[in-house]
C-alpha cells in the first residue's frame, strides 16, 4: 500500500523553498535545527518535499513555505505521513499532512487553490 493511495486532494506540481523547524528528535543535536527542502507538489491539504536530511514519520514540524515566484509566505503546520531514501546522496522524499494551527496560514494556503481546476 503505498502513500499516493491516500490522497485526498488534487495535487499541483510546484518547486518552492520550504524551511522546516526540527523541533525535537530523538538526537538531541537536531533539536532546533531548520532544513532547507523543496517542494515536489502541493495541495490544500498536504505538501511533498526533497530534503536531505531524514524527517521523523509522525513528527509534527513547522514549515515556512517561501514562494519566490510571488513573493508569498505561509507558516504552516504539518505531520510528517511518509518519508524514505530515494538516493545515495542521501535524498529523502517526504509528505507532509497539513493541519490546522494557532499561528498557521492555513486558511491563506487553502484559498489559493480555490481558483485552480
């Protein structure tokens, strides 16, 4: 059973910068650490992103989404569904559940895909 059966939006291809807070993992050296990823796609509801450094499955993380095609910002939160190695480098593809949140832009994230068909 892979992740793309869970879907429960239409996804759109876009390559943005994301900045993710390591809150707290289980090394205690990577607790306020912020990684740099890029963005795969996007939906309403969820995001997957390239990083290279591994993202703890069931973390909730920050994500500071950087749009610098339109200079928009979004501070949400996420739950990190998935995550696996996909090269030597290493490269890890992981998806993110977006969830609502004190302080989240969820509402400003979700409207831009209002108009998209």
């Amino acid at each position: 059973m892979g992740h793309e059966e869970s879907r429960k939006e239409q996804r759109v291809d876009k390559q943005e910068t994301v900045f993710i807070e390591i809150l707290a993992t289980s090394a205690e050296s990577d607790s306020g650490l912020v990684v740099k990823c890029a963005t795969q796609d996007i939906s309403r509801t969820g995001i997957k992103v390239n990083s290279n450094f591994p993202i703890t499955v069931g973390a909730y993380l920050e994500l500071l989404i950087d749009f610098e095609s339109t200079a928009a910002r979004f501070l949400l939160t996420g739950e990190v569904k998935w995550c696996r190695q996909i090269d030597s480098e290493p490269t890890y593809e992981c998806g993110f559940e977006l969830l609502e949140a004190e302080h989240s832009d969820i509402q400003l994230w979700q409207a831009q895909f209002d108009n998209v068909t």
